[in-house]
C-alpha cells in the first residue's frame, strides 16, 4: 500500500499528558505524524546500506533528550528543543519539516519521550 492509502496515527493524548506536552503542540505533532509512514520507509532504506542507523539516530536523539532533561527542560519546550536539534538549527522549512517528522516518528514509536 502507498503510505497515503494506510492509517496516519495520531498523537495519544494519554502519551502526550505524561510528557507534559500541551495542546499547543497538537497541530505540530499532527503534521508530524502525516509524515510517519515517509519517515519509516526512508529509515528502512538507509539500515538497507547502514544497518546501524535506525539505532545511531535513536542514541542521538536519547541523548540530546536527556541532556535537555538534565537542565530541566520539560513539556512543550523539551519538545521545541528536540525539534531545533532534528532541523539542525535551520531556518529552511523543508529542513525543519524533516525534522519535524523524524522527532514524531519517534515519538510516536515511543523510542524519544516517555511512552
């Protein structure tokens, strides 16, 4: 099936309350999550010639997740500052849109934020 004829998953809110997120960012993530299906086909190709991607990609955003935590930062700006990690600090909106989309993949594949 193309990606546009599957179910596009939406943001649990049950998942979002435990992370502290508002509905601020409801409109974001849903945009996000349109991408999922794009972001996990691209994902699968990449581990196709680099197998350890999938789990480097995880590792950083983990990483940079509980950095943030460490310096309290919570909720709505934990995810703010994920996704300006995920843009790489571009001001590009295809850029930040791809980004936008990897940090809900993970998200929704409850691999970043508390599941």
């Amino acid at each position: 099936a193309q990606p546009s004829d599957r179910f596009m998953p939406t943001a649990p809110a049950e998942k979002m309350r435990k992370n502290g997120l508002t509905d601020n960012l409801l409109r974001k993530l849903q945009l996000g999550l349109s991408m999922f299906h794009e972001v996990e086909a691209f994902i699968q190709g990449v581990s196709r010639l680099n197998p350890q991607f999938p789990e480097r990609l995880k590792a950083g955003f983990v990483k940079h997740y509980n950095e943030f935590l460490a310096r309290e930062i919570k909720g709505d700006a934990l995810f703010e500052a994920l996704h300006d990690v995920a843009g790489a600090g571009s001001s590009d909106f295809e850029r930040q849109a791809a980004g936008l989309g990897v940090l809900c993949y993970l998200f929704q594949k409850c691999e970043v934020f508390e599941p």
